[in-house]
C-alpha cells in the first residue's frame, strides 16, 4: 500500500504545546524542541526517523535542532532533513523553526573544524544544500574556539545573517567570559545573540553555577537546553540494567561507565518521587527544568513516537512543593 502524503494535524497549535519568547526577540519557541543529534542518521531507520519529525510537528514542535555533524555519518540527520522538507514540510516552512550549527569535527584538513570564518561559512552552505533550505532559522557557533579570535567568529556570524543565510545566531558551549564577548559584539553589530544553548538537567547544573544561564537572560538572550534527560538517564530506561537498544549499549557518547552505582541509587530515588507524583522519571526531569522562567526551550532527543508521546506529557506537570524540590536536591547531591 502506498503511504499517503503527509497532511499535519490541523490542531497541532491547540492540542497543549505552550510557547515562550526568546529573551527580548519577536520569537516564540515550543516549550519542547527536537533535536536530530541521534536517530536521525543514515545508520536509523528512515521511516522511524520521519514518524518521529511528522508526530512532533503535529504536536506543536516547530522548532527541530539540527547541527552539520549530526548523524552517524556527519552531514546524515541534515539529509534526513532535507527529505523531510521534499516529502512532508515544503509547504509548512514558514510554520518551521529549523536550527544548524557548526564548530566540531566535520571534514578532514585545516578548515573543518572549530570557529573560522572559512569553516562556519562553507559549514553553512553545506548544511543548507543538505536540508533543501535557502535559509534556516538559527545558525550557531557549536563551540568556543580557543585559537581562532573571538571578532572572526563572531563577524562570520553577522556576515551570515547578512547574507540572508540565518534570520538569527546563537552561541553554544561558550564559556562565561567568551559569551559576554558574543553578547556584546553582536549587539554591537545590530545581530543581537538570539540564544545560548547548553546542557542542563538535574544531574548538571553547571549553566547554573557559572552563571550563563542568568548572563544569558541579562543579555537578552533565550537559553535552550540540550540533553535535558541527561541522554536518557533521567527516565526509567536504565532502572533494571543496559536495554540492548538504547543509546549506552549503541556505545556512541553516552559510556556505561556514567551509570555507576551511586547514579543508578540517585535514578532510582528520583524515579520514587516520579511515581508518587504521577509522572515517569522523564516527564519529571523536564518539567523541573521548565519550572524555571530562564529557560525558553529544552531539547528532547528520542528515538521513537512513543518516547515522544510520553515526553510531552511533561508540559502538563503539576507544580514542584518546596519539599519535593528540597528532597530532589538532597537526591542529587549525594
Ligand atoms: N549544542 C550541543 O553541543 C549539543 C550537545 C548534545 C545535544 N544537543 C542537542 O540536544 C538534543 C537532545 O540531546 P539528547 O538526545 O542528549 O537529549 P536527552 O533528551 O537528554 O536524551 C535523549 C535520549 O533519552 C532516551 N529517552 C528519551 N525519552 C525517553 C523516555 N520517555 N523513556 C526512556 N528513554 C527516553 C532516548 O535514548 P535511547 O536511545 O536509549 O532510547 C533518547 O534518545 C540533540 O538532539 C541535539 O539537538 C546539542
């Protein structure tokens, strides 16, 4: 049978998805964003991989992080993309906030990688080729380059959306005094940093403690949270052991050697509070990161419909007491 062509739900704006704003900008980002980091390479299941983008979008997800790299192989998830965009989105683009980066690893020699003005620019034009997009949305700077200075990064990044290549820039991973650098140079130049995306989860709080998360918002700027579930240990996928198809037995970022005995204590006594409060471990995770009005967006990676469906949930947590949150804090600081 032929599948039919994909037709988006027509309450996918209705049906629970709330939308912040961006720091001090004209958009509106889905409180839960995709990203495309993992299982949606050229090593996953197509049909899997176009369920999940489809499912999201009609869901109110309009915002899908990509980054040039992403895959297995590099370059994969932008492809899959871009047969997203020819099957199922063409006519939705406009409805689409759809985000690349560059800054790691990409092809081999001197400029493939970190913050070059040659890397970023010849990185994008890739990217867009790759995604069947004149444009995208948001391009980042996925890291801080110690070497290159900082004023070349940051004016490819203007030159960018000058170009009518990115309506909007971002920073990602830049350290405190790097980022204030970005802010200030790029407002300077009439780009004004749209976001700063970082991970942030219970079992990190590092935005937290070294403050960009507050210099974020003092900037103007959104903040965007990757690997919210800390890769999958903050849900109930690890409770009873290493499942054969999840992303610690895959052996790519996530090493078993994170599930030590003391995180697999800490899971569990989180997951207890989880149950009690009606919720999975995930939906709890996410909604203690959306509690916090300094965050815009977390971006959820999944690798099925069905992690999803569940995730979303979360956007209808009840609220935290004061004794839930203290007793979560002791969990965690063990
Ligand atoms: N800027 C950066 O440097 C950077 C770095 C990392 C990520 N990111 C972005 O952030 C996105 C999200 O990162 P992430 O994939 O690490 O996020 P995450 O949400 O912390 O982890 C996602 C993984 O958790 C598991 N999971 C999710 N929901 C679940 C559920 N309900 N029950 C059980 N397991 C569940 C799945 O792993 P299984 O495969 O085991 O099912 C899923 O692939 C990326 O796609 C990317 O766009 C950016």
């Amino acid at each position: 049978m032929i599948k039919p062509i994909y037709s988006p739900a027509p309450d996918r704006y209705e049906n629970g998805m709330k939308y912040r704003r961006c720091g001090k900008s004209g958009i509106l980002l889905p409180e839960i964003s995709l990203g495309f980091w993992h299982n949606f390479g050229d090593v996953d299941t197509l049909s899997n991989s176009m369920d999940m983008a489809h499912y999201a979008f009609d869901h109110g997800i309009c915002h899908f992080d990509l980054a040039n790299n992403y895959g297995p192989s590099y370059g994969s998830a932008e492809e899959t993309f871009g047969l997203l965009m020819k099957k199922s989105f063409m006519p939705y683009r406009d409805e689409l906030f759809i985000s690349s980066k560059a800054g790691y690893d990409m092809w081999p020699g001197p400029y493939g990688n970190w913050g070059s003005r040659k890397y970023l620019m010849a990185s994008l034009h890739q990217s867009l080729k790759r995604m069947n997009l004149e444009y995208v949305d948001l391009f980042y700077s996925h890291r801080y380059d110690p070497e290159t200075p900082l004023e070349e990064t940051l004016q490819a990044l203007v030159d960018i959306v000058r170009q009518g290549k990115a309506l909007y820039v971002g920073i990602s991973r830049w350290p405190k005094e790097a980022a204030q650098v970005a802010y200030d140079y790029l407002a300077a130049h009439d780009v004004p940093c749209l976001i700063y995306q970082g991970c942030y989860n219970l079992f990190n709080r590092e935005p937290e403690e070294m403050g960009v998360l507050k210099q974020a918002k003092e900037n103007g700027a959104g903040f965007i949270v990757f690997s919210p579930l800390a890769q999958g240990l903050l849900t109930d996928r690890y409770l009873n052991g290493i499942p054969e198809d999840s992303r610690i037995a895959h052996g790519g970022h996530l090493k078993k050697e994170a599930l030590t005995e003391k995180r697999l204590q800490q899971i569990k006594a989180l997951n207890e509070i989880a149950l009690r409060r009606g919720q999975t471990l995930a939906e709890m995770a996410l909604a203690w990161i959306l509690k916090d009005d300094y965050v815009t967006s977390v971006i959820i990676g999944s690798s099925s419909v069905n992690q999803l469906e569940k995730n979303l949930k979360a956007l209808d947590s009840a609220p935290f007491s004061a004794e839930e949150l203290e007793e979560m804090e002791g969990i965690c600081n063990i």
